[in-house]
C-alpha cells in the first residue's frame, strides 16, 4: 500500500541582501516606504509541503503519492520529479496560474521579508483522494484551505488513516474546523508555536487533543519533539547535525519519517526517533530538498546516535 500526500508544490525563490534592512528603512517613513534591495546572491529551491515530504519518502526507498495542483511554469519541477521517479500521476496542471511561490530576501541579521503567491495551490480542492488507488495511509498538508477541508473528509470517508498536519495553514481555520481535522484525522502533527495555536482556538488541551486520535505528535526544534499516544508520552530526543545550515524543510523530512514509521507499523519510539534523524539530516543542508541519505546511511546514522539497530 502507497501513502498519499496532499499539501503544496511551490518554488521558493532566496534572495539574499548585503546588508541590514535596518539601515534602510526609516521607521519614521513607514507610511510611505518605497525600497530596493540589491540581491547578488539568489537561487531557487523545489519546495512545497508535499514535494518535500515526497522527496525524503523516496530517499527512504518509499513510493509516495503527491496529490497537489501547480501551474504552467511546472515543467523544471516535473523533470527533477521524472529523475527522482517520484509518481506525478495526481498532480493537476491548472492553466493559465503560476505554480505556488514564495520570494524570500534574507538580510545579514537574517531577518526575512517574504511575499507569498499561492497561485494553483488555491484549486487543490479539484483533486479528490478517491482518485488514487492502493492507498493505505494519507497526510492533509498545508495546502489550498478549500482542498485541505475537502481531502480530510474524504480520507475519512475511505477509511483511510491520515495524519492532519496544519502548518502554516493552521491560522485559516477557526477553532470548530480544526476540531473537526481533529475528529477525522488518525494522527495530527504540528510544531511547539502550531499546538500552542491549535488549544487556543479549539480550547482543548495536548491530553484531550491527544484522545480524539491514535498519536498527537509536537516537535520543539532542538529540544526534541513528544508523541502523545495510548495515554502516554513519549519523548523524542533531538539527533545532534553534522552543521545547522538551514532548517527550511526540517518539519518535512520529519514527516517523511512518520509516514515511513506508520506504515512499515513501527513502535512510536523508533518513529518518533527516525523522524528526529532525517529532521538532523535535512538541516545541514540548505533548501529543503538539497540532502542526500541512503536507507544505509541513515540504519548507520541511527545506531550512532540511539545504539540500536533500526532495519
């Protein structure tokens, strides 16, 4: 059985400012700010939710599923897809719309200003999950809020377990739909920042959260992450990178790991610490598909770092 993943296709454009934006912007001309930043340093990264899930879920040896909607400016992502042999057999071509994108200008402080263009992401809602056959595990990424909705109730309706991971498209629901994601959902995973957010606006606490599904899983950066499952707690400790880089991407290769440890029925323990491991991997690397891993690498990788065998 394939695990399909809803959420985004985007590029991500990184232009990187000599300078501090500080120095440039007048807090007493706010009103009628008018700047150019010279960039030098640019590059463009293949992200999005879901092909970044994808990219480390094949890294692993799996064969995931993306279901996402992208624009007429696709093709350079569809050959990196045709050389990773990552399936594109439901990702849907919206015409006349550009492919999800952020521009980002980073200045020296590392201050960011992003603009954000959601583009064919706004029409994921044209792809219905029962289009995909021999699923036997899903995950409702951060996506189009119409398509997120609609592919958590039909997950639901197949009886298909998924995980429901709001990201940063938590904000765009109040406190009932997300109670509703809750209900639907098998698991739900969300940073430390996105669970504080998901109990203020559902007003319900990590432990009953935590009873509405199979596992609730939180991460904390650097200080691990817990999975809350069958009324107890499990904490994940943080696996030490070679370098911090960049981490854009950390939470998806995370992911990938659940995705891989729910479907190979693999203890939360080894889960949560294989997520914990890919997380370390990804973020001595910049951009969010730049890693490179092998299922021997990362079986070395994780006797290093927890003294036990994984595969």
């Amino acid at each position: 059985m394939r695990t399909l993943i809803c959420g985004s296709i985007a590029y991500d454009t990184i232009m990187v400012f000599g300078d501090r934006f500080k120095n440039h912007i007048l807090p007493d001309q706010i009103h009628i700010l008018n700047v150019a930043f010279l960039v030098p340093e640019i590059r463009r990264e293949f992200g999005g939710c879901a092909g970044n899930i994808a990219y480390t879920m094949k890294l692993l040896g799996d064969d995931p599923l993306i279901m996402a909607t992208v624009g007429e400016d696709y093709q350079p992502y569809a050959h990196r897809l045709d050389k990773l042999r990552v399936s594109q057999q439901h990702i849907r071509e919206v015409k006349d719309s550009y492919t999800a994108q952020a521009f980002i200008t980073t200045d020296l402080d590392d201050n960011q200003i992003t603009a954000f263009h959601p583009g064919a992401m706004s029409f994921s809602h044209e792809n219905h999950v029962a289009d995909a056959s021999e699923v036997g595990l899903g995950i409702v990424a951060p996506d189009g809020r119409d398509g997120m909705l609609q592919h958590a109730r039909e997950f639901a309706e197949a009886g298909i377990p998924f995980v429901f991971d709001p990201g940063q498209g938590l904000p765009m629901f109040n406190g009932e739909e997300l109670m509703n994601f809750v209900d639907l959902a098998d698991y739900v995973a969300a940073n430390d920042y996105e669970a504080k957010l998901l109990q203020e606006r559902t007003g319900k606490s990590l432990t009953e959260l935590a009873r509405s599904v199979k596992a609730l899983i939180v991460t904390q950066g650097a200080k691990g992450s817990s999975i809350y499952a069958d009324g107890k707690q499990v904490d994940i400790p943080a696996v030490s990178p070679a370098n911090i880089v960049d981490p854009t991407g950390c939470g998806d290769a995370y992911r990938a790991g659940l995705l891989h440890g729910i479907s190979n029925d693999f203890d939360w323990e080894m889960t949560g610490r294989l997520a914990s491991l890919l997380g370390s991997i990804k973020i001595a690397q910049r951009g969010p598909q730049n890693h490179e891993l092998t299922r021997e690498s990362v079986a070395d990788r994780f006797r290093e770092a927890f003294g036990t065998a994984l595969w």
